[in-house]
C-alpha cells in the first residue's frame, strides 16, 4: 500500500515538475489531495480522527492574532476532514451497516436545515459557512458512533481530549502570569488558545465536568494526571470572566454530584460558589448584569438589554420563518450587530421553523438517550464504574450544554459542539444504543 501510494504521488510530482501550467498545477494538487484522503480513509482514518480531537484547540491558536488566517486554516481542516470522513463511511457501509442513532439522525437533520437555508439566504456565503460547521459536526457524529465501538477506543478517545488540554491551558496559564489576556470592559480575561475568553470558559467547563465525573473511576496513573490538571483547568476557568461559563459548570458538577451521589462534591461546589464573589472581578462581572450601557455609552450586557435585543433578533426575520435567514447572518442584520446570545432563538430566526423544529429535535434525542442510558446503567465502584460515570459525565455536559444556549452563542461554535459530542461518543449508549443494549454493554462480565 505504501509504495503505491509513493508511486501515485511521484508520477503526478514529475508532471507540476515538467510544466509551470497553473491550471496543471492546480489540478494535479487536486488530485493529490483526492489519493491523500482515500489513502488515509481507508488505512489511517482512526489515528487521524483522535489526532483531530488532540489538536483541534492548537488549531484556533491562530485566532488570537490573525482572525482571517485562524478562520481559513479551521475551514481546511474541517473540511478535508469532513471529505475523508465521507469516504470512510461509504468503504465502512459497503462492508457493514453503519449505526445511526436518533441523535446522529436529528443532526443530520440540523445540517440539511441549515444547508438550505444557506442556499436561500441573501448572505449566502456567511450562511453556507455557517451550515459547513454543522455538517462537520453530523458527519463528525456518525463517526464516533461507528468508531467507538469498545472499551479500547474509549480510553483512546478519553486520551485525546485530554491532549486537548494542553495547548490552550498552557498558553492560558502564560497570559494569566504575564497579564497578556484581553482586556474587556476593564478586566483581563484570559482565551487560552480560543477566539473568546467565553468560549475558552465553556472548553474549560465541558473538559472540567467530565473529569470530575471520571476521576474516581480512572487508572490510578490517569487519576494522579487528572488531579493535577484539574486546578489548573478551575484557576484558568475563573481567570475567563464567563459567567455563562460559570453557571453551566456549577449546573454540571450539581448534575454529576446529584446522580452519583457525591454529597461532599455538592457541598464543596456550594461553598466555591459562595467564595466566587471574593475573588477580584468576578463580582463585577455579574454586577454588569444590571448595567444598561457601558461607561462608553454602548449597549451592555445586561439581562434587560438581552431581552430587548432578542426583540431586535426576531424582527429580523421577518418574511423568512420557513427558512430563517441562514446560520451566522442575524448579527449582519441587526442594528446593533450583534450574536443572539440564545441558540433556540438563532435556530428559530438563521434556520427557521424547520430548523427550530431539528435543532430542539436534536437536543430531546439526546437528552432521551441519557436518560434511558442512566437508567439501564448498574453502579459500581473503581474502573469497574468507568461506563456508568462516563453516562454521569456526559449527562452534567448536557445540562451544561442546555445552560450555555439560553444565554450563549454555543450553536455557531463548532469547536465547543464537536468536545461535547466527543464526550457523549464515549459514553457509548448514551447516543448510539437503545435501553437493551445499553443494559448489555454495561452489564458487568463474569468470567
């Protein structure tokens, strides 16, 4: 295989060679790109998937001083992804079945609705990119659920996202000793490797909540790993300033805490949330909740402002409630210029009623899925507890999820969904199984 493939890459490496032609050149890279994702999708596709997952926050670190140039490298990578991804499905369905869950269905769902909405939309550049990201995340999805599929793949998943890790803490731990966060209405906050301080705040929740669901039920080794890191993902978390951030990683822990059973971990998370107001900056921070402007006289952040603005939002889909107004466009359209900050007003108005209807189809599937997972999932103590609290995991993600979107942007933030989902992928059941065979993976062997 791999002399054919050396063989498939010199002959065409000779022909740009022998012409300075820009459309031979051009078409030639094409072609070399086309071997190159099928040479990987049909030989390296699960090294290249978990490698995806490791690096995709290094990805974003180009955000932080060349938004344009961070943008166009997502796009590729995304893409060429996306385009490999395809190819595996199509060699795997030939050979199997591929599993396709209700959640993977209801996503596909969300990307088809946000495709024509795009191909409709007056902003159809903008809105195209933005379903691109939904189709990631659908194909992205049904990947996961078809690569998943053992004990094995889950540690190596779990491996990965904490690999994540390490990129944006690091450069977060650096701006945060040497102040060079970004300064937002007075205070320095803090983006990691992230375009926004709020989104690096929700990475730091999602990654957080699953370690401390996992941490009791982890090899020792991993267990010493995750108490270190753990700190360390909690001071970069308060140095974002994202309240939204906050809330739906305290609502999280509360999840994980209530269905484990860990009364302790729900009184220390009591006892945190008390102590947050001493912290510099943190009180001002929600203070600017009741503020109606900034001292520059523009629209602040206020929950009354919020209201008033989502006024705005749905004005502006006016004449487009089939079809909405293609995902990402409504802050071109608005006065103010700004996101919805509410994820089912956004489906509602960028995706309209049809994209309302997928997008809520979505978050219920999933929802169900935990639910009937949780309930089929027996309890147990040590490694032997590890899928039951990767389900607990996933369900205080899902709340935290649910959080982030009345008040966030997290529907356009195709990194943020693709940790989520990734997260859900190794809970197994939870997106792929019905009850009975939830019960039967989860079920304990004896040997």
């Amino acid at each position: 295989m791999a002399c054919l493939l050396v063989a498939s890459l010199a002959i065409p490496a000779a022909a740009v060679a022998a012409s300075r032609d820009p459309l031979i050149t051009a078409t030639v890279a094409a072609a070399v790109g086309l071997i190159l994702v099928f040479a990987i999708a049909l030989t390296r596709f699960e090294l290249l998937t978990f490698l995806m997952i490791a690096a995709r926050t290094a990805i974003d670190i180009t955000h932080s001083s060349d938004s344009e140039q961070g943008v166009s490298l997502s796009a590729i990578v995304t893409g060429a992804y996306t385009l490999t991804a395809l190819v595996w499905l199509l060699a795997r369905r030939i050979r199997r079945p591929l599993r396709l869950s209700k959640v993977a269905i209801a996503a596909i769902a969300v990307a088809g609705a946000a495709s024509l909405s795009g191909a409709l939309s007056t902003d159809r550049e903008q809105a195209l990119l933005g379903a691109s990201r939904w189709v990631f995340l659908a194909v992205f999805l049904v990947v996961l659920e078809n690569l998943i599929v053992d004990e094995k793949r889950v540690h190596r998943l779990l491996i990965a996202i904490c690999v994540s890790t390490v990129v944006p803490l690091g450069l977060g731990t650096w701006q945060l000793l040497t102040g060079g966060g970004r300064v937002i209405d007075g205070i320095m906050r803090i983006e990691g490797s992230f375009a926004h301080p709020n989104s690096y705040g929700f990475y730091l929740a999602v990654v957080g909540i699953g370690l401390i669901a996992l941490i009791g039920h982890i090899p020792r080794l991993f267990r010493v790993v995750g108490l270190a890191l753990l700190p360390v993902i909690l001071i970069n978390l308060v140095a974002t300033f994202s309240r939204t951030s906050y809330v739906a990683f305290v609502v999280g822990v509360f999840a994980v805490a209530f269905l484990a059973r860990r009364w302790a971990l729900l009184a220390f998370t009591v006892a945190a949330v008390s102590a947050m107001p001493l912290i510099p900056g943190v009180s001002e921070r929600f203070a600017d909740l009741g503020e109606g402007t900034t001292i520059r006289g523009t629209p602040g952040d206020s929950l009354s402002w919020r209201i008033d603005y989502w006024e705005d939002v749905i004005n502006a889909g006016e004449g487009w409630r089939v079809t909405g107004l293609g995902l990402g466009v409504v802050s071109d359209t608005t006065e103010q210029g700004r996101e919805p900050h509410n994820d089912l007003l956004r489906a509602y108005v960028e995706l309209g009623v049809i994209g309302l209807v997928a997008f809520l189809s979505f978050l219920v599937a999933l929802g169900w899925h935990i639910r009937r997972a949780l309930s089929g999932a027996p309890s147990a103590s040590g490694s032997r507890g590890l899928p039951r609290a990767l389900l607990i995991g996933n369900a205080g993600i899902f709340s935290a999820y649910l959080v982030g979107s009345i008040t966030g942007n997290l529907m356009t933030q195709l990194i943020l969904l693709m940790y989520v989902v990734a997260f859900a992928a190794a809970a197994g059941p939870s997106t792929r199984c019905d009850i009975g065979d939830a019960k039967r993976a989860l079920a304990p062997s004896h040997a």
